[in-house]
C-alpha cells in the first residue's frame, strides 16, 4: 500500500486588468480561509497545494478561479465586469436587459455629475437625454429646476415627473417652511448611481396613475463583493451671478429722471452726486462660498454586501441671505442568508437647513423688485441715523438724500431687510427600505418591500418691526411644522424562464399598497414688544395672536401585471396592465385601469443581416402604445365631498361652504403612441436612438364658472373637461471616436422638437385670459386658447415710436395703426405719412390683443465631449433650447417711469424730431408707466425669442500615476478643476431665457455660475 501527501508550495504571480498592474485583489484558496491581496505593482505570493484553485476577485471585475498544477508562478488578467455583463435598465419593479427594451428609456449614470456643484441632482440632468427638458429659473438655493419629459401633459395638474428611489415613490415637491425647500435637496447626489428615464407610455405605463408626466428611477449606490473600499471626494468653488441688470449709473440717473419730470413741465427729481451705489451689489454675492464633502465605504464578500457614505454640503446662495446646509448619511446592505433567502434595506437620514429671504416679483422688499429701483445718488448706509442705515423713520420708507422726493413704489431700504428679516426651513428627512427576496424555484421569485418616507420640516419668519416687511404689523414672527409621512408596501413575484433555447418569457406581478398622512401647523405673532425677540415663537412677546393647521390623508391601491416574451431575441412583445383605486374620488369613480403594449424586431439578429454585422451591430424597431393617467389634480384630497370649515361670525363659532364637489370627477388620462429605432454601427462603436411619439390628453381637470347667485366657493367646481396633445420626435447618438490604453474620446448628441397644441377647454372652448397661474403678475400677459399652444403670450403688437412727437403706436386687429398720445393718456389714428396728425380719435381695446407667441420650447437638446489621455481627463457639455417666446417683463420694469432708476435701454428714448433715439422707445413721462409702458398689460416690445446656446459645464482633472500613489499606499488620486454656465450664446436681452415662469420673465434673482476645484481619493 502507497500513500502520498500533496505538499504545500508558494505560489507567486502577478494580476494585471487592461490599464496594467492592479493592486489590492483578493487572492483566496478556495474553501479555505486562507488569503493574501496583490501590492502596488500587482504581485502576490501565497501558499497553495497542487490541484487547489486560486480565486481573484477584485470588485467591478469578473472572478477569477484558476487551479495550481506543477508551476509556482501564475499570472492573472481581470477583465472589467462592465464589458461581460448584459448592460440592464430599470423598467419599474423590476430590471430588463438593454437588448430586450420595446419602450423608450434613457440612462444616465451618476457619475456623469457627480463633483458638480449644485442644490439638488435634477438641474444637471439637463442636456444629458433626449427628451428631457430641464430647466432653472433662478438662482435661489431651494428652488426646485422645472422637469419635462416629452413636453407638457396637464392644464392646472401637476406636470412633474414620479420620482422613484430605489423603488420608493418618494416626496418631490417643496417640503415647507419659509425658505424655498426642495424635496430633492435632500437626496445626496454622490449616493446615485444611476437614473432610468421612462418617457413613452408603454415604459411608464407600469406606474398606471401616476406615471403621466414620465418617471424617472434613483438608483443609489450599493456593495459590491470585494474588499472594504473607502472614497472620499471634495469639491470647493465659489458662485458669482452669470450677469446682472445694466443699469444707470449717477450721471446717466440724473439726466433720465429728470427728463421724466422736465417733459411734464415739473420740477426736478434727483438732486446730488455724492453717491453711486450698485444695489444689485447689495443683495447679490460675488464669491458664494460652495462646499462639499462625501466619505463612502464599501465591499461585500460572497454573502453580505454593503454601503456606507456620509456627506456634508454647504452652498452660500448668489443672493445675500440665501444658503443651504445638508448633512446626510445612507446606508444599504444585503445579505444573503441562503441560496433560496435574500434580505436587505437601506436607510437614510438627512438634515437640510435653507436660510431665504423675499423674491417677491412685485414685492416692495422682494431682492430683485427692489435692487432695480433704488436710486444710485443714495447710500446704504447712514451713520447718524439710530438704526445705521439710510431710512425715514417718520414714513419708515427709504430716505430720499438729497433728492427731493423719496425713492418711488414706496420701496424699502433692501440693505436693511436683508440684514434684519429671517425666512427659515429645517428639514429632517428619513427614507427607509427593507426587502426579503425569495427564490421559490430557479426560475420563480418573490419579494417583498417595505418603505417609509417622513420629512419633517420646521419653518420660521422673522420681520423687522423697525422697517421692511414688518412696519405694518409692528413685527411679524411665526413657527410653522410641516409633516409628510408616506408607507409603501410592495408584494412582487417575477417569473422568467427560457423554453427550448428559443423562447424566452418573462412575467411579474405585483401588489402595491400606499398610503400618506400630511399635517401642518402654524402660530403667528405681530406687534412685537421688542425685536430681540426674532429667535421664535416665546410666550406674551406679541400681543396679536393666530393660529391653525390642516390634516389630510390619501392612499391608494395597485394590482399590477407585467408580460415579456421574445423569440431568439428577434421578435419581443410586452404588456402591461394595472389597476388602481384612489381615496380622493367617490367610490364608483375610484377604481381605473391602466394598459400598454410595446412591439419589438431586432433585425439585425435575422439571418439575411449575418453579412452586415460588422457594419450594422444592433438594429432594431420599436412601437408602444399606452394609457395612463395623473393623480396630482387641483382641488383638496376629497374633491368630490361638499367640504365645510369651522368659521367665526361675530362672536359666534360655525362653519363655512368651502368646496362644491363633483362626485363625477375622475382621472386624467394620456394616450401615449411611441415608434422609434435603434441602431448600432460598427460593433456599436456608434449608437444612435430614434422615436416619434403622440401624447394625447384628455379629461384634463379644469374649473367650471357658476353665477355668483349661487354662493359657490370661488364661484367655479372642477370637472373632466380639457384636451392637449403633445407631438414630436428625439434623437441621440453616441460615439466612442477613440478607444485605446492612452486614448479614449467619446461624444454624445441628443435633439428633441416637440409641439403642444390646446384641444378642448370648457364653456365652449372659451378662452380663458389669465392662462393656468394664480399669480397676478403673471396672468395679465398669457391665455389658454384652442389650437394654440398652452398659456401663449397674449397682448397688444407693437409698431414702435411715433418719430414726430414720440407716442408709441400700436396694431389694432384690422392691421391698422394707433398711437397713444402721451399728454392726454388718448388714442388717435396714426399715419407714417402724416405722423404729426392727431385729429382723428381711436381707441385700443381688448378687442385688439393678438397671440404674441408660444412660451413653451419647441426644440432642445445638448452636446458633451469627454476624452482621456493617459492620465488627463478633459470634458463638457453644451445645451441649447429655443422655439419659444418669452415676454420681458422685468425689461419694461427697468423702463420705469417713476422715481426709480432705469436700465440703459431708456437712453435710447425719443427727446425730438431731430433726435428720435431707437426708434422703440417713447418719449420719457413722469408718472406714465400705464400708459406709456403699458404696464397692465403685454405688448410685443418687450416680447423676444428664448433662443440659447449655454455651455453647461468644462472639467480637467489629472490622475497621478500609480507609481507614485504606491508610496503612499493609496489606490488612486484625481485633481480637477471645473466651470459650470460660464458661457451663455443668446439674442435674449435679459439675464438668462430660462429666467421665466409661464413665458414671463419678472425680476428674478440671477442665476449662478461656479468655479470650483476638487479631489477624487480612493483607498
């Protein structure tokens, strides 16, 4: 009998990945607890018998198992994980192989913006995917960018996107408080790891009710097998305005100001030179102080995998007294506790604080309302006034100087409100996920989810009794808790199996239950004894008191079914189905059901295309079709009850009519067509995606008037009565130009033109003059017409100047021309060949508006290039949008013919026949803004294209070389630096054309532009 031993020997080699050596590898033996990790240059040396294996694993590689023979030296090449698995989106409750999509979906990774320096995640997500339009309308930290996708899919509803995170339909709005708030703030842009776009309806179709506006699904960061990695990222810059209003400065203030009194035969405004103070300095910053910190740590081993960051983010806003806090740690795990049994969640905890102020348009201490104004001849400042600045403590208004009128509007010292006034929001934010997954058989799973997300937010209003705001009130100072609290409960079984190599089938089913309970609460005191009390509500510090709050709750129930199949990945069909029930209608309304269908043919795995292959990779033609509604409709969450509020008359308690309900009320719906095509050429070297789509909307909630004799709240009920469709096509192509070890360069192009056309309105299609919004500085200048696009710009066309006498003159509807005659605020026939007569009386009537323009874009898009060389990185993105109108309204308000200062547009006003100016400015008039400026009402002067052409971001980083990085034992460092909206390409006399709400642009605060500088430390 012979026995032998296999003796253990040391096995030494050398692990290399594409790029060269790779360190920190785990190299086991396996079913042993025996390890070592490779060094710097990729070596190991472990100890091994003959005939063990060797495992490599390294996280984002593929494993590596090798067996020890008779050799001591073994070398290993990992090859990046990325390359071998099949790229998979999210399609909603659940993942699909990129090749099996039939529906329209964009990815974008979150590595495309982590390091930019922004609030929330959702404004760099501009330009980045076809047929998502992203835009931001001011530079306030806490105001929340306006998302579309496809274009605008309610009237009066909500038209944001569903957000989901990691599955959770999450809070996005704004979360309360005084201060701007996003809910997306909230959300810790270093933590995603990707977004999944859906656009067309067969995609979101999953999301039955809610998904009308498209949903787009956070995925975050999550542990992959391998040892701990730890990452710490900063960034550092500062933000400066991208532009500010051109103003007059003393010199040029005087001579205009004057000319407005002069012209009128009175005596002169503005008296003295001694000051020339830019008050757009006074509430603006020049260097905004950017900051932010994020620490991760993660790993997993075969069983257990985990991820842990921490951040610290802290953003001055380019407006003075604007800033925003985030303090924020997330953590996700899984575990597998058997082959069958998989369990895990994540947990994150936030706390934002937003300090704001007053951006009232037509605010007397609204920021940008009042810096426009101010007079440049006086100071800030006052050093023997007892409060320090220069303000009237007689009238508690602005003090005039040396002037002899006070400032006009009645404006406040901004310097002063600014220094004084507090506007606060402190949000505490908890979103919680656990899961179990079940694995029933190979081919059967079943998962359930859990999740919690509660945002708790403090607000707090502090107003000056001294002046500002609070003069009126003697002191204004209120608490206020906002409370969102959302469960969701997932019940989701997945079936997918493959029959005879050829049939592959893909099934899900799912049982969703949601529900929320929203509570405010405020207290209010005015007259305040002293203003040391500017902390908080404290008890006998004010002598009038106010109080109250609201509690409503919603839920709603989903039964959904998803089925796949494709034949040799050739022909693919999908449909989905969901049912939803909604607390907010009447129980026979309540209950809806959401269908799509999506068609697939990848020609180019028939076999007549095996010959093109190297030319044509992926071809392949898609159609959808899906019905989906929108649950987020104005009105309350009962609004089909006759509603009641306890109400005070006299010294008696009671209550009062407050809603007409409509128990007829329902969804909105959209019908959404989809055909598109992808295409890969050159082994997909070169991508390029196709679709045009129809979005058609009906039932659109919209208000009913009813005559006033009827004692109906607001005079009007809502019902299903609108139509809209949306209409279009999008493009993208990307192109990896050069792919090698030194050099990689690729480029991305995307396109979107979409059209959005009025159906149906109610009482016969009236016209509603005021278009969707409430706010009364809005409302003068839009409409909602039938077969125009949603809220045009609506008003009088201007002509320009009379060169005679300097009127302006106007269109009326027939084509022929009007002038206002300044002295006598009247309106007589004007002739070009006679411009000196006035003899003949007209008039200019509402009667005489015309549409004047769509405000919504018709096109946009963006460009980005992003190239290595060996250790450089280099990259940017450029976005354009245009198509559409915007109406100037703070460039009439900088024409202003009060005591106020004026931009320098106005230096090009008509003085006399022989000096005419530009021919578009009238004659200057103390007093006249009505009429000569037309200030209640929109004209073309001020009307002008939203054209643009914006560089977004530019970034060059450099990553020192390993060789360097392993006396120090770190595994990677990158320097870089970046710019963000540093250049703007635009015909747009104002700041920015995005700077609009509605197709008006009204005194906004700038927007921002940032340099900063960063590190990327890997461990």
């Amino acid at each position: 009998m012979q026995f032998s031993f296999a003796q253990e020997k040391t096995i030494t080699g050398k692990v290399t990945d594409a790029s060269g050596p790779l360190p920190g590898v785990n190299v086991v033996v396996k079913g042993t607890t025996k390890g070592t990790t490779t060094n710097f240059d990729g070596t190991y040396s472990i100890k091994a018998k003959e005939g063990e294996s060797l495992i490599f694993s390294f996280m984002g590689m593929n494993d590596v198992v090798k067996t020890v023979g008779s050799e001591n030296t073994i070398n290993t090449v990992l090859s990046d994980e990325s390359k071998q698995l099949t790229e998979v989106v999210v399609v909603g409750y659940g993942v699909q192989k990129k090749k099996d999509v039939t529906t329209s979906i964009s990815k974008v990774k979150g590595s495309d913006i982590q390091g930019l320096v922004t609030p929330s995640f959702e404004s760099q997500l501009a330009g980045r995917a076809s047929g998502v339009q992203v835009a931001t309308s001011t530079g306030i930290v806490g105001q929340a960018p306006r998302v579309r996708i496809r274009g605008v899919n309610s009237i009066n509803g909500s038209q944001d996107p569903l957000y989901i995170v990691d599955g959770v339909p999450i809070y996005s709005g704004d979360l309360g408080g005084q201060a701007n708030a996003n809910g997306l703030g909230d959300i810790n842009p270093s933590d995603i790891e990707s977004f999944d776009i859906l656009k067309d309806g067969a995609a979101a179709a999953i999301y039955g009710s809610r998904a009308a506006n498209g949903v787009i699904i956070i995925t975050t960061k999550k542990g992959k097998k391998g040892s701990m990695k730890v990452s710490y990222n900063n960034v550092v810059g500062f933000a400066s305005p991208m532009d500010k209003f051109d103003l007059l400065k003393t010199a040029d203030f005087i001579t205009i100001a004057n000319e407005k009194r002069t012209n009128r035969g009175q005596t002169p405004w503005a008296v003295g030179t001694e000051y020339d103070t830019d008050w757009q300095d006074v509430v603006l910053n020049k260097a905004a102080l950017q900051m932010d910190h994020n620490l991760s740590l993660s790993g997993g081993s075969d069983k257990t995998r985990y991820f842990l960051s921490l951040g610290y983010t802290s953003q001055d806003g380019i407006a003075k007294a604007n800033s925003m806090n985030r303090y924020n740690i997330r953590t996700n795990l899984d575990h597998e506790v058997s082959k069958w049994l998989t369990v895990g969640g994540s947990i994150a905890l936030t706390k934002t604080d937003y300090s704001g102020l007053n951006t009232g348009r037509n605010s007397l201490s609204g920021n940008m309302f009042n810096a426009i104004r101010q007079l440049p001849n006086t100071p800030v400042y006052d050093a023997s006034n007892p409060t320090g600045y220069n303000i009237n403590l007689t009238t508690g208004n602005m003090g005039q100087w040396t002037n002899t009128a006070a400032v006009g509007d009645n404006i406040s010292n901004i310097g002063y409100v600014l220094d004084k006034n507090k506007l606060e929001s402190k949000i505490q934010r908890t979103l919680i996920t656990t899961f179990a997954s079940a694995n029933i058989t190979k081919d059967l799973n079943y998962k359930f989810q859990a999740s919690v997300d509660n945002a708790s937010t403090k607000g707090l209003l502090y107003y000056d009794p001294t002046h500002g705001d609070g003069r009126g009130s003697s002191g204004r100072l209120q608490n206020d808790q906002t409370d969102l609290l959302r469960w969701n409960l997932q019940n989701i079984l997945s079936y997918n199996k493959t029959f005879a190599d050829a049939h592959n089938l893909s099934a899900t089913a799912v049982a969703e239950y949601q529900k929320e309970r929203n509570q405010f609460f405020f207290g209010l005191g005015t007259n305040l004894i002293s203003d040391f009390f500017n902390q908080g509500l404290i008890s006998d510090a004010y002598s009038v008191k106010d109080s109250g709050g609201s509690i409503n709750e919603e839920g709603i129930i989903s039964y959904i079914g998803r089925l796949s199949y494709n034949y040799k990945q050739r022909y693919f069909l999908q449909g989905s189905y969901r049912r939803d029930g909604l607390s907010k209608f009447a129980e026979d309304k309540r209950w809806i059901d959401f269908s799509g269908v999506s068609l697939g043919w990848t020609v180019s795995n028939e076999s007549f295309m095996a010959g093109l292959k190297e030319t044509i990779s992926d071809l392949k033609l898609r159609a959808s079709y899906a019905e989906m509604g929108n649950i987020s409709i104005p009105g309350s969450s009962q609004p089909y009850l006759n509603l009641f509020t306890p109400s005070v008359y006299g010294s008696s308690n009671g209550i009062a009519f407050t809603q007409l309900g409509n128990p007829a009320l329902t969804w909105e719906t959209s019908k959404k067509t989809d055909y598109g095509v992808d295409l890969g050429l050159m082994n997909d070297k070169v991508k390029v995606t196709f679709d045009y789509f129809v979005n058609d909307q009906n039932g659109l909630v919209m208000s009913k008037i009813t005559p006033h004799s009827l004692g109906v709240p607001n005079n009007a009920y809502i019902f299903n009565v609108g139509k809209m469709q949306n209409k279009g096509f999008e493009a993208s192509i990307d192109y990896s130009v050069i792919n090698n070890a030194n050099f990689k360069w690729k480029v991305n192009a995307n396109f979107t033109s979409v059209k959005n056309v009025v159906k149906a309105l109610p009482s016969n299609n009236a016209d509603i003059i005021g278009g969707t919004t409430s706010d009364i500085n809005i409302q003068p200048n839009i409409i909602v017409r039938v077969g125009e696009s949603l809220n045009s710009l609506y008003g009088f066309e201007y002509w320009g100047v009379n060169p005679a006498n300097g009127n302006p003159v106007y269109y009326k509807a027939d084509g022929s021309l009007v002038q206002g005659n300044i002295p006598n605020s009247t309106y007589y026939v004007f002739n070009p060949n006679n411009p000196s007569d006035i003899s003949t009386a007209s008039s200019l009537t509402t009667a005489d508006k015309k549409i004047l323009g769509n405000t919504i874009p018709t096109y946009f898009g963006g460009f980005s290039s992003s190239f290595t060389y060996k250790n450089v990185d280099f990259g940017f993105l450029f976005r354009f949008s245009g198509g559409n109108k915007i109406f100037n309204s703070t460039r009439r308000e900088l024409m202003n013919l009060n005591f106020n200062n004026n931009s320098t547009e106005i230096l090009g006003r008509w003085q006399s026949p022989s000096e005419p100016g530009d021919g578009w400015t009238p004659r200057l008039w103390a007093g006249g803004n009505t009429f000569v400026n037309q200030s209640s009402n929109a004209t073309s002067r001020f009307v002008e294209k939203g054209d643009f052409i914006s560089l977004e971001n530019v970034s060059l980083g450099y990553t020192l070389p390993k060789s360097l990085l392993e006396k120090i034992n770190v595994n990677s460092i990158r320097l870089f630096v970046q710019a963000q909206n540093m250049l703007l390409i635009t015909k747009y006399k104002g700041l920015n054309p995005e700077m609009e709400t509605l197709g008006v642009d009204l005194n906004g605060t700038p927007r921002s532009k940032v340099f900063s500088m960063g590190v990327n430390l890997n461990l």
